[in-house]
C-alpha cells in the first residue's frame, strides 16, 4: 500500500529526472511576455514642464520673463528727447498759444459748443500757420460760432470771415457739409470716435487724432507734418517713413503710450522754433551732436 507521501514523493522524483528546476518569477513573467509578444514597457520618470505666464495685473514677473518680445528702439533717443524737453520748457511756440485748444470759447456752453469749436478750428488750420488759424476762428466766434449759426451764415460770408486760411474755398464747402452731418446725426455735437471723425468732409488723420486728444481728453495717435520730420531727422523709425501717417505708425510701435499725449506738442513746438523745415538752426539745437542729420545743414 502506498501512502500518499510516498505518492507525492514518487511524483516529485519523476518531475525531477531531464527536467529542469522551475523558473524564477521574473523569467517566468519575461517567458509569458515574449510568447504572447507583449513587450516590456518601462514606466518613463515624471519629467516636470516648465510654462510661463504673463502677469494678470500688468506687472513684471520671472515667469513672464520669457514672453518678453525685444522691441527696436532708437539709440539715444531718452537722451534726445530730454532734450527738446528742456529747449521747449518755456512753452512759448505758436503752438502753445494758438493751438487748437485754445482756439475754442472755454466759457461757451454747452460742451459740445468748445467741441465744434475746436474741430473747426482743426479744419482751418490745415497748410495754414496756427496766427492766421487763430486770426479766422476770433472772427468766427465774434460771429456765434455754433453749429446752427454756421448753416445760416451764407457762403460768401462764411469765406470773408475765414480767409485767408489755406484753400480757403474747399474749407468753406467742407464746413457747411460736416455742420449739416453734425446737426442731423449727432446733434450738433462731433463724433466721439476716430473712425466717425475721419467719415467727417474735410477731417484727416491728423485732425481727427487730435480732435480726440483735444474735444474728447482720449490719445489715439502721434501725427503732424513737424512730428514727421523732426522723428526722420533724429532717425525715430526703423526707415525713412513718406507720410505723417506712415510716420505715427512707424513711431507708436516701439513709443510708450504714456508719451503720446507729450509727444505731439512738443515736438510741434520744437520744430516751429528750431528745427524748421528749411534751414533748421542746428547751432541752437541741444541735440546737434546726437541728430544723425546735423552734418547734414
């Protein structure tokens, strides 16, 4: 009679002769893997992803660091306009006294009087010297110079008052056509948008950029034939620009807006004193030994 350990014994013997011991665990694993050609996959270290993020609230940060785009900038030019700062600190150019703003009634009630005054007064002052623009809007506003008032004044009437302003003519008829938009649309007050003001007969660019900075307290734009001169002179934009308008853009892509409201004026200032377009006086000039074009006059 067998018991059942010897069976168990006998069995473990027979398994033991030509055969080989069991496997470990992994080989057995690996053996399984190969035969059903599974490869091994190897669990890959956590690697941490690094993302930046501009600052909500407008401020530098470390993470913000890498976002930063390099915007061109002309050499000297924090130098160069500290200097025309202090060469326009008495503030006495025309276009401190004669500017649009204080062409208009500052006492003319409503508002929209002193707005539609100093559109007007934009209007005239294109190709003509901010004396005689000065000179044509004391004559209009001893006139009433309102929106109704300037429909009823005829056209004849109109000419005597503004001549001798620049195309004095074509002035008369874009003011009687913009008067008329103004009184059915708007009324009797301007447009508080740039793109409205451009749609306006006789209003330009630079009109309608300074209507908004003057009329409505809003910087919209850099743009005067001055400003346009004086910024290639100093070589303020990437190439010689061919218009004022080329010119704003060209200046309003690296210029800190905080400067645009300065900008203007000062420079307008500047180049009715000293850097004139025809013979600019370079001797007088602080900047003489900065400006690329000195050597130039």
């Amino acid at each position: 009679m067998v018991t059942r350990s010897q069976s168990c014994a006998a069995g473990a013997g027979s398994r033991g002769k030509g055969e080989e011991p069991a496997p470990p665990r992994n080989q057995e694993v690996a053996a399984e893997e190969r035969k059903n050609h599974m490869p091994v996959k190897r669990q890959r270290k956590a690697e941490r992803l690094h993302v930046s993020y501009e600052a909500s609230d407008g401020g530098k940060s470390e993470a913000a660091d890498p976002l930063a785009v390099t915007v061109w900038e002309p050499q000297e030019w924090r130098q160069q306009l500290a200097n025309i700062r202090i060469m326009r600190s008495r503030k006495d150019a025309p276009v401190d006294q004669l500017g649009a703003e204080h062409c208009c009634d500052p006492s003319a009630p409503p508002k929209q009087v002193q707005r539609y005054q100093v559109l007007l007064a934009l209007m005239l002052s294109s190709q003509t010297k901010d004396q005689v623009t000065a000179g044509a809007m004391q004559r209009l506003r001893a006139q009433g110079l309102t929106v109704d008032s300037i429909l009823q004044t005829d056209d004849n009437t109109l000419g005597k008052l503004i001549y001798p302003v620049g195309f004095w003519r074509s002035k008369v008829k874009f003011i009687k056509q913009t008067s008329a938009i103004l009184q059915q649309r708007y009324d009797g007050d301007i447009p508080a948008s740039l793109a409205e003001l451009v749609a306006l007969p006789g209003v330009g660019p630079k009109m309608a950029h300074l209507a908004m900075a003057v009329a409505w307290g809003t910087v919209s734009g850099i743009v005067d034939t001055h400003v346009h001169r004086i910024a290639n002179r100093l070589r303020w934009t990437k190439k010689m620009t061919k218009s004022p308008e080329e010119t704003r853009a060209a200046l309003e892509e690296w210029l800190p807006r905080e400067l645009w409201s300065e900008i203007n004026g000062l420079l307008v200032g500047f180049g009715q004193q000293i850097c004139l377009p025809i013979h600019p006086r370079c001797q007088a000039c602080l900047n003489q030994a900065l400006c690329p074009s000195a050597q130039s006059f």
